[in-house]
C-alpha cells in the first residue's frame, strides 16, 4: 500500500506533523518561518525537506512539478489574528489586516490552489468562527467552493479525544468535490459531571501525576510575581477570582473579571488542564497545583508530544513550540480517520 504523502505549512515544532506520521503519513515538505522551530523539525527528522522561510515567497507549483500528486496539505495559520484576545489590544488590527500574519489564511489557499491535495486540513483558534472574523471564515468557505473542495468544520475540544487539555480548536476538512464530503471522528471522551456512555476526560493525575514534586530551587521561583503570596493560597483548579467579592472572600483582593481568566490560574490532578499559552508568564497560567511554574516535560505530556521528542531553543523558545502546536494525538485521530477514509486502498 502506497504511503501517503504530505506537505505541511506553518509547521512549528510538528505537532500536526507527529500526528499525521503516525497515522501513515509521510511529510515530504514543511516549512515555518522561525529558525528554532525548524531546527526542532530537522532534529527529529519530521520531514524530507524543512525550509525555514516566509510562505509568500514558496514555490508550490515546483513542490508539485518534484513530489508529484500531494495526497494531503496540512497547516494551523498563525493564530494570534483571529484570538478572543486581540480585540483588548488597542490599536491592534485583526483578520486579514493584521500586519505580521494577515496574508497567512490567503497564502494556505494559494497552496491548495496550486498544489490540488485531495484533502485539505486546516486549523485555527476558536475565535476563527467568531462574527468578529467573518472576512476570514468566509474567504475559506468561498475559496473550498472556488477550487472544487466540499468542507466538514467544526470547533472541537481536545479533552474530548483523549488530549489531557481542554484546548478548543477550529478544525477543517476539505475533500475534493468527486468525493465523499469527511465526517469527523466520533468523540470518545466526555466531562465526568456530564451523564455519557464516553470515556471520562483525561486528568492531569494521569498524564503529570509521576511530577508531583517539587524542587529546592523550584521553592525559591515566584509564580505570580507580586502576587506570590495570595497565589500561594488559590485552590487548586482556581484562579485571581477567588479572591473576588463575589466568591465570597471578606477582604477581596481583584474586582470580578478585572484581569484575564487565566490570572494565578492553578491545574487540578482532577480535571484536564486548560489551554497551555504559547508563551512563558510570571503570573498566566496554568501553573502547577504545587505552587510551581509547569515544567517542559510536562507541557510536553498535555500536549502529547512523545517523551522523546526534542526541541531546540532555550527554555521560553522551548515553551513557544509546544504551547504553539496541535496537540499531536488530536492530530493523530483525525489523520486516521482521513487515511481510512480517503487513502485506505
């Protein structure tokens, strides 16, 4: 059986990438814009050939004139433009107006104009779908429709298969019109407190229970900064709001909702951890229910990336990667089921 074959944009650290080799599929292009993350693709050998360049300036057609037929395309377009959180940002500009990532959903659909995958896959943020980012939303659908795809979209929870993190991700197929439109893989978790024949949500007991620990020097670091000492005393699974007037504390500290949600955010073993953020903050969580800043090996486990997988970079390059990437089971079960589906003969 012929393996099929990738290309991959806007690539990271892999995650996609990981999720889709192991599935069967064999990347024989990626490329990012950041050196240290290609370095990390090079390093683990995620493909046959890793560009570090500005997707503007590759050339599909000649990917296509040397790889032949492209079985699939796969990319997550930086998402920072179409965030829930950069409508607080003040003279910021979003969607396609957005001066560092922009042009990024129009260059994907320029290399599925020129490539002609049979399946596309694409991810964004949440927020992708929002009224806010219609210009964007509709530019895909409209495109899908001008190059002959039919498309299957939904946002979806990653806790919901199986990844310990309650990440919500939008998530889009595109088939070519002579096929079968894609379904999405079944759930097969589901939030404990919720009646449900699923699985029940992977903890982070389960998945960074063998690091309950904490070290000497770890006692010495301050999550959240200035802060410190109420952080100390945040229950676990909580956050800055327990410390609200509403809650009930009798000398409230933050006025309800004054700062983001994940102000002295702090992980419960008992539920899956929330959205790990693409960058390293003294006082965002998640932080660990031990009064401690998350370590890599962890973030690396909620977002199941293998054990053995190596990043380059110091420690916040590090934090970028993973913080930045799909998490590569989700990937790895809608690349299954894509395979099964479409490149199963």
């Amino acid at each position: 059986m012929r393996t099929p074959i990738i290309v991959s944009l806007f690539s990271g650290a892999g995650g996609l990438d990981i999720g889709f080799h192991k599935a069967g599929f064999h990347t024989v292009y990626a490329s990012d814009v950041w050196d240290v993350a290609c370095e990390t693709l090079k390093k683990n050998s995620m493909a046959d050939d890793v560009e570090c360049i500005d997707v503007r300036k590759i050339d599909f057609k000649k990917l296509k004139e040397k790889h032949g037929e492209i079985d699939c395309l796969i990319g997550g377009p930086p998402c920072p433009p179409y965030s829930q959180t950069r409508h607080y940002l003040i003279g910021k500009k979003d969607g396609f107006e957005d001066e560092k990532a922009g042009f990024a959903v129009p260059e994907y659909f320029r290399a599925v104009k020129e490539l002609e995958p049979t399946v596309f896959f694409f991810e964004n943020v949440d927020g992708f779908t929002f009224k806010t980012h219609l210009e964007a939303f509709n530019f895909l659908k409209e495109q899908a429709e001008l190059l002959g795809y039919n498309i299957t979209h939904k946002v979806v929870n990653a806790a919901n298969y199986g990844v310990p993190q309650t990440r919500k991700r939008f998530i889009c197929v595109g088939v070519k019109k002579d096929l079968e439109p894609f379904v999405f893989p079944e759930e097969t978790h589901s939030d404990p407190t919720k009646k449900s024949d699923k699985l029940p949500w992977v903890t982070c007991r389960e998945a960074i229970g063998e690091f309950d620990t904490i070290t000497e020097e770890e006692k010495k670091q301050r999550p959240g900064s200035k802060d410190y000492e109420l952080f100390k005393n945040i229950p676990p699974g909580d956050n800055y709001l327990y410390y609200t007037e509403k809650r009930g504390c009798k000398d409230p500290k933050f006025k309800w909702k004054s700062r983001y949600w994940t102000f002295l955010l702090k992980l419960t073993p008992d539920r899956p951890s929330w959205t790990i953020q693409a960058s390293f903050s003294n006082n965002q969580g998640p932080f660990h229910w031990k009064n401690r800043f998350l370590r890599i090996e962890e973030i690396k486990r909620l977002q199941t990336f293998p054990d053995s997988y190596q990043f380059c970079g110091d420690e916040k390059e590090q934090w970028r990667q993973i913080g930045n990437a799909v998490p590569c089971l989700l990937a790895e079960v809608f690349a299954i089921k894509i395979k099964e589906d479409y490149f199963n003969e």
